[in-house]
C-alpha cells in the first residue's frame, strides 16, 4: 500500500465508533488492524502472523479461505442478489436453508424465522414470546428469566436478557419483565462439600422459587446458552438442564437455547443442546450459521408457538416482524453451502477429535498451573479460569486484570484469546488441524508463564 493510501485508510480507521471498546483507549492507542487471513491465521499491516483461537467472535467455523463458499455468494449474486420474504415473498435459497435446518434441529421443530445476527433472532425471540401469549389469552405472562453474566446481544431486548452490568449501564436497560437467575458455575458458586448434582439441583430451586415469587402466570420464557460463552465457558453442572426443564414444564414456561455460539458443530455435536440434554420450543442460531462469511440468524419454533403466532395474526391481520434483510437470498445460499460443508466434511467428528487434543492439552498442561484454578469446556469451546490462589479459589484481584496481560503476552507470540475478566476463551474456528492445535497450546504456555511472573513482580 502506497503512503497515501495508508494515511486515507488510517483517516478512515479513526472515523469508526467501534463497538465494545473503550473509546479514550482506543483513541489514544489507535486499532489493532488485520490486513488479511488464511485457514486459521490472521495477518497484520506488518504482515505478522496469528493463530485465531476464538474464530473471531466465537464465528468464523470454517476459517477465512473456504472457496465454496466464495462461489456459493457469487452464484447467488449473479442469478438473485436480493429479494425480501415480506407479505409471503419467498426464494429458493431461503426456503431451502429452512427446510435443512428443521431437518436438523435436536429436537423437532415447525417453522423457521430468519434475521441478521444473533442480537436480532434473541430480541425476535422475545417478540414472539410476548406475542404468542397475547394471543393464547395471557397478556400477564411476559417475563424472561436469563441467567446473571450470560451474553444474549446487544439490542434493547437481547441487550436487556445479556446479564453482564456493563451492558446495561448507561443505557436505561434492562427493559421490564426481564429478571434474572443465578449463574450454573460450581468451581466459583458451590458451597463446600456440594457436588456438582446438588449445586445443580440448587439452581433450578433457586429459579422455581424465583418463578413462583413472581407468580407463573406472569413468567412467560427462560433463555440460556447451552454452554456460556462470555460467561466465562461455564459447562453446565451434571443434571443442571433437566432439573431446570422440570421446573420450567411444571409452570409451562417455554424454554429458549441460544445456539449462537454453541450451535452447528462447536461443542461435538451438531446442537449445544444435544450436548447438554436441552429439549428448545425455540432455538436461535447465528455466526456458524454462514460462517460469518455473511450476516444470517435464525429463530426456530415449534408448532405449539407456531399455532399460537398464526393465532395471532389471524387476529391482528398479520405478524408484523421482520427485517428487510430477514432470509437475505446471498445469506441463505452461503449458509446452505456451510451446511453442505459441515455434513461433507464430517465437521462434528473432526470437532470430536481436536476438541479432545484442546480439552487434554489444556488441562494436563496446564491445570495445576499455579495461576489456574479451572479448566472448563467442551469440544472446541474452552475456558481457562485464572486465580490468585489455588488453595482458596480467590479470584485474581479486578485491578491486575489477569486475563488482559495473558491475552496480550500470548498475542506478542501469535495467537489470538479471548479475555473475559479473569477468564480466557478458546474458540478456534473448526477446520483447525492437530497441527495448530499443539501451537495453540504451546504458545498459550508461554503466555501463561510471562502473566504469571509478571503479577509476581507486580
């Protein structure tokens, strides 16, 4: 790139209001750019090479270069570049990705609805919760229960169900009739001597208890990832979901998995909630989806929700929701094509295996570390817990910010984590090879020694 052309772009960088980052920060230290990709790495203006460990925001499943899916986007840009699915508008590509997604889907479902990101499908969600049970005759039951540090968007309805402070800070939120429930993380919540089964058993009373203070007939949805993400990886504890979903079917409180991050592949199976005994009358989809290679989200229903939103429109005259965009015709033909690849390729048992290298690697390695205190995950979805102290659990202190000086260290030497907090996220895209793996692993060794002694000798 010419000098001139590197200060227009340069210009154009500072323009941006980047989303989730501290705006002086980022004003006073400028973007960290990435000029390009391949597979699994990321370059740099300088042209210096990274691992992605977290498949850029838990999304990018196939890398960066996967062709067909180039091609799929170019076939459909030739024949129909756009066409909306408003007032019974439809196309092949969209009504054939939500054909192969109802086919499956881990449980069975009647309708497909399509939006653009995962925000949009969670606050689409809540729409049709709300709409359903106006029209079943049951104005009062409208509250959502989702559950403290879990990450659901960024919208005012997902925004509002994410249960992170600082997502509501500021910004008026959470709207009402969103509540939330206690996080299903043993290793920082269980009280001595619990086992997992009984903590587990604990939070589903603690969310009855929840559901009758407020009256079940006022409590209309809980949402919950099957594995939390941004949470921090929390897998939830043995027997945890059933013991929920007796509870939400006991107050006939519809239960939604947000699939976002767990679904198509990442956790070992085709659904996170195949791995983790979830049975959805809604499921939201998105980033694996197309991959990321271009925005597409989905909203399953099934055909009890599906009956009651036809109630509804029966009454009203139509269901008025939807985004012009909604099924994009290019969206859907690369997520057909993504499909195609992850069946082609076998993509979950590959998932299966390097999972299983990341999952050993981690915690053979690496958890008596004395700066870990857990390490959590399934499939190709990790998390690394940092500790002050082993012996007592206690967090490393708020002001250090472990996780940040791991994260910084392990992209001085080419790889990419995700800091939250006092936790580090792993989420390579799926493709990664054994290869990549053992260079995840080693280099996050590295990291991980630097932080320590760099708090050591703070």
């Amino acid at each position: 790139m010419n000098p001139a052309a590197t200060e227009t772009a340069a210009m154009d960088m500072a323009s941006v209001l980047h989303p989730f980052t501290p705006l002086r920060k980022h004003v006073e230290q400028g973007p960290f750019v990435i000029d390009r990709a391949e597979g699994v790495w990321l370059y740099d203006e300088a042209g210096r090479r990274y691992l992605d460990g977290i498949a850029g925001l838990w999304c990018a499943s196939l890398g960066y270069s996967e062709p067909r899916l180039a091609e799929a986007a170019r076939r459909q840009f030739e024949r129909l570049p756009f066409m909306h699915m408003f007032v019974s508008f439809s196309h092949s590509p969209g009504a054939e990705l939500a054909g192969r997604l109802l086919d499956i889907a881990p449980v069975t479902m009647s309708k497909v609805f399509f939006a653009n990101s995962g925000s949009e499908a969670v606050d689409s969600a809540i729409k049709m919760v709300w709409y359903y049970n106006n029209a079943v005759g049951r104005p009062a039951k409208k509250k959502i229960i989702a559950r403290r540090d879990a990450y659901h968007g960024s919208l005012i309805g997902s925004g509002s169900v994410t249960g992170l402070p600082k997502n509501h800070q500021l910004f008026d939120l959470p709207i009402a009739n969103i509540l939330h429930t206690g996080k299903p993380h043993h290793f920082r919540f269980g009280h001595p001597g619990e086992s997992e089964e009984e903590f587990g058993r604990r939070r589903a009373d603690e969310l009855e208890a929840q559901i009758l203070s407020e009256g079940p007939d006022t409590v209309a949805a809980f949402i919950a990832e099957p594995i939390m993400g941004v949470g921090g990886v929390i897998v939830p504890p043995a027997g945890y979901f059933d013991a929920v979903q007796e509870v939400l079917e006991r107050h006939d409180v519809l239960m939604i998995a947000d699939e976002v991050i767990c679904g198509l592949g990442r956790t070992g199976n085709m659904w996170g909630s195949q791995t983790c005994a979830i049975r959805p009358d809604m499921l939201v989809s998105a980033k694996a989806l197309s991959a990321s290679y271009l925005p597409i989200s989905a909203v399953m229903v099934n055909e009890r929700v599906h009956r009651g939103l036809m109630q509804g429109s029966d009454e009203v005259g139509v269901f008025a929701q939807g985004m012009t965009y909604s099924g994009h015709p290019v969206s859907a033909a690369v997520a057909l094509e993504c499909l195609n690849i992850y069946e082609d390729r076998d993509i979950v048992a590959h998932v299966r295996a390097v999972g299983g290298k990341l999952q050993e690697g981690l915690s053979q390695r690496y958890g008596d570390h004395p700066l870990v205190g857990e390490v959590r995950g399934r499939g190709l979805m990790a998390g690394v817990e940092l500790v002050a102290d082993r012996d007592s659990s206690t967090p490393t202190p708020a002001d250090i910010n472990a996780g940040a000086i791991c994260q910084q260290h392990a992209k001085a030497h080419g790889l990419i984590l995700r800091n939250m907090g006092n936790n580090l996220g792993f989420s390579p895209p799926l493709i990664i090879t054994d290869e990549e793996i053992e260079f995840l692993l080693d280099t996050f060794g590295v990291a991980l020694n630097e932080t320590y002694r760099e708090i050591a000798t703070a």
